[in-house]
C-alpha cells in the first residue's frame, strides 16, 4: 500500500479509537478494529479509495459477516446502516 494509504488507515483508526465500530454501535462491545473497509466498495466506485467517509474500522470477523451481506439483496441497506455510523461516529 502506498504512503497515503498508510496515513488514511491510521486516520481511520484513530478516529473509531481502535474499535470495531459496528460491534460498538451495534452491541455495545469494544472490540479492536483490524480492518479498514470501504462502504462503497472500489469496484463499484474507485473515486471513494481515500474518502475518509467511505472508511470504517471492523474487526475480521465483523467484515466478513458485512461482506456476506454484501452478497444478499441487503447490500444497500448495510451500506446506508455503516455510513450512518461514520457520519454519526464524531458525536460519541
């Protein structure tokens, strides 16, 4: 990965203070974050690789179940449900 990515990924996990933000928004849980995901996935949108908005911090286990919702007709609203979760994340 490149420099910037390095920085972003940093950013982003200072931002959800190392956790998981599903697991804590969703279940109360502090678990650590290992995985940046991208809402938007690049395939889709490319434009959104760097969008600190675009950006969450999950756990291995929580991406997975995340993409496995991908893959149903609940792709759109996993997405929406994450974005609130970013957009909202400042005000905890």
């Amino acid at each position: 990965h490149s420099r910037r990515w390095h920085k972003m990924r940093d950013l982003v996990k200072a931002k959800f203070k190392g956790l998981d933000a599903y697991q804590f928004t969703v279940n109360h849980v502090m678990i650590p974050g290992t995985t940046i995901h991208h809402i938007i996935p690049l395939s889709d949108d490319p434009s959104k690789a760097m969008d600190v908005g675009n950006l969450i911090l999950l756990s291995d286990a929580t991406h997975n179940f995340i993409h496995s919702k991908y893959r149903t007709d609940e792709k759109v609203n996993m997405q929406k449900f994450l974005k609130i979760i970013v957009d909202d994340w400042d005000n905890f």
